[in-house]
C-alpha cells in the first residue's frame, strides 16, 4: 500500500529548520548564520580530527615534558606548571590550522558565493566563523590543559617536584596553577582568532598558515639573533607567542619581560588587528558616471549640457553599469531560491 503524500508546503518552522525561512526582522541574522557555520565545521570530516589532535598534542608534548624535568635536592629553576603546560606550543599550530580552514577553504572550493548569497552581510558571515571557530577551540583547548596539569600532578611529584623543594603539587585550587591553566585555554582562542581574522584578510588556506606560524615561531627566533638586550626585551614583550604564553609563569614572576595578563592583552590586540584586517570594506557606492564627469558646456551657448544632451557614449556607460547590477540581483536571486529549494526537499523527505 503506498504512503500518500503531503503536498502541502511546509510549515515556517520546518523552513526555519533547513534554513531557508527569513528570520522576523526580514533578513539573515546572526542566529542563522551561527547555525549554518555550525552546521558546515561539524559536517566536514577533518574538523574532528583537527580538534583530538588539539588535545592530544597538549597532553601528550606535556607528559612528555614532565617525564623529562627533573628536580634535585639542591634546588631547580623550573616552574612546575609552564612545564606540564608545554604542550601548547604545539597544539596552537593545529588550532592554526583548524581555524585557518574553516574560513579560506570556503575561498578555495568556490563554496562562498553560496554562502554570501544565502547571508548578503559579510560581517555577520565572519563574525559566525569567529564564533564557531573560537568555542570549539576553547572546548578542546579545556580538555588537552585539564589533562597536561592531571599529568603535571601525578608524574611531577616523583621527580623531586614536593612541597620539601618549594613545589607543592599541582592543582587547579591554587591561585597561579589556576591562572596558568585558564590562561592558556584563552591562549588557544586568541590565537584561532588570529588565525581567522589572517585567513579573511588573504583568503588563501596555505598562505594564512604560513603567515600565523611565522609570528608565532620565527620572532622567538628573530630575537635569539639580535644582539642588543634591549631589543631582545622590547622584542619579547611584543611577540605573540612569547608574550602570551607568560600567562603560564608562576614562578619568578619579576624578571618576567611583562606580566602575565598583559601578555596576554598583547596577543589579543594582535588578533583585534587581524581581524580588522579580515573585516569586509562597505560596499562602495555605484554612482552616476553622468555625476563623476565634468560637466560639458556647449560650444554654441557657453551653457551645461543637461544629461539628455550628454553624448551616447556616456549613456552607453550608464546602461552598461545598470546592466550588470541587474544581472548580478537575478544571479543572487536565483543561487537563493536553489538553496530553499534544496531545504524543502530535505525537509519533505
């Protein structure tokens, strides 16, 4: 016995659902968009890759790292907690990458000419990606720091790491280890806006990595090779890598180039320029090339032509322009009526 089937069309809800009803104000907000950036990152098949190896890379560079410290009777001049957290040196290159992605891979497969049709505002289209892009960074950013300090506390301890020595074992109750641990999470997010805001500004997958890598790698390296202290200092105190990462420092916090929280405020601005960068100009005005041209006057009686009298090659220009503004509203019209179309089909089958 075969199903009857429903010709009605479907309910605003169920549109809402695919995506394709207007939202009360009339157009796109930043709910839909949130939800469809939602949708695109956890649909394609290396974002979940790119977060495990996220927190693996943290815990497992950080486990290492503790195997390795070691604490004499005599003293040592390691912190502890900068020590089991070290795995964020790595990680922040993955979330480099993640974040880098998500927003030019959208360039490279062409996929942004249906986005930008579905969601005309480019500013809510980035500010979607940020969004998206920053808790899922902070989710598995939490999960790779709660296991490095986990680490940290049970493998420390062993390696002369004991309140005898001055190092009381790790835990997220005490002040610092608290700071270190929330900092470098926060850490992770800066540096995925960074990533995002980079990748808006040069829309090309391999090219924003490299530039995110270069400042977070190569000015420790550039200031290892100048040989003037005081530039070296001043050069750490503007680093994003180095600056940020003092938020870890719980020990010897005085001979610290600038102060944990501080340097963190640095690599935010750092990821407030990139995203400035990244931000969408306002759409320029398409004004009357009758109005950019000097006015002409007539040979005969010294007075201005008016636009009738203006010769047809500048109304030529002005059919052209118009021309292409209408071809362009039918092409955007039509790649939005092909996504609902699509969403009601999904939604009646």
């Amino acid at each position: 016995m075969s199903r009857a089937i429903d010709a009605s069309p479907p309910a605003r809800s169920q549109l809402a659902h695919a995506g394709c009803a207007p939202s009360p104000a009339g157009r796109t907000g930043l709910r839909e968009a949130l939800h469809a950036e939602w949708t695109k990152l956890r649909t394609l098949p290396g974002t979940p890759w790119l977060l495990l190896a996220v927190a693996a890379a943290i815990i497992a560079l950080g486990t290492v790292a503790n195997a390795a410290a070691r604490c004499p009777a005599s003293g040592c001049q390691l912190d502890p907690a900068k020590t089991s957290l070290t795995g964020v040196d790595l990680g922040q290159a993955i979330v480099a990458i993640l974040a880098a992605t998500a927003v030019s891979g959208e360039y490279a497969t062409g996929m942004i000419r249906t986005t930008l049709a579905a969601m005309p505002r480019r500013l809510t289209v980035l500010a979607a990606k940020a969004v998206t892009v920053t808790g899922l960074t902070l989710a598995a950013g939490a999960v790779g720091v709660l296991g490095s300090v986990l680490a940290g506390r049970l493998i420390l301890s062993g390696h002369g790491f004991t309140a005898a020595h001055g190092f009381p074992a790790l835990s997220l109750a005490n002040g610092p280890v608290l700071r270190a641990a929330a900092g470098s999470v926060l850490y992770l997010a800066l540096i995925a806006l960074l990533s995002v805001g980079v990748a808006a500004a040069v829309r090309e997958t391999a090219a924003a990595i490299g530039i995110v890598l270069g400042l977070l790698y190569l000015l420790p390296i550039l200031g290892l090779v100048v040989g003037s202290p005081s530039w070296h200092w001043h050069l750490e105190q503007i680093a994003p890598m180095i600056a940020g990462l003092e938020v870890q420092a719980t020990t010897g916090l005085r001979s610290l180039p600038i102060s944990p929280w501080a340097g963190l405020g640095v690599l935010a601005a750092w990821a407030t320029a990139a995203l400035l960068a990244g931000m969408p100009l306002p759409p320029r005005r398409v004004t009357n090339p009758l109005r950019r041209h000097q006015p002409e006057i007539s040979p005969r009686s010294g007075r201005r032509l008016r636009p009738c009298d203006t010769p047809k090659s500048t109304n030529s220009i002005v059919q052209a322009t118009r021309t292409r503004q209408y071809a362009w509203r039918r092409q955007r019209r039509a790649l939005r009526n092909q996504a609902c179309r699509f969403g009601r089909q999904q939604v009646r089958s």
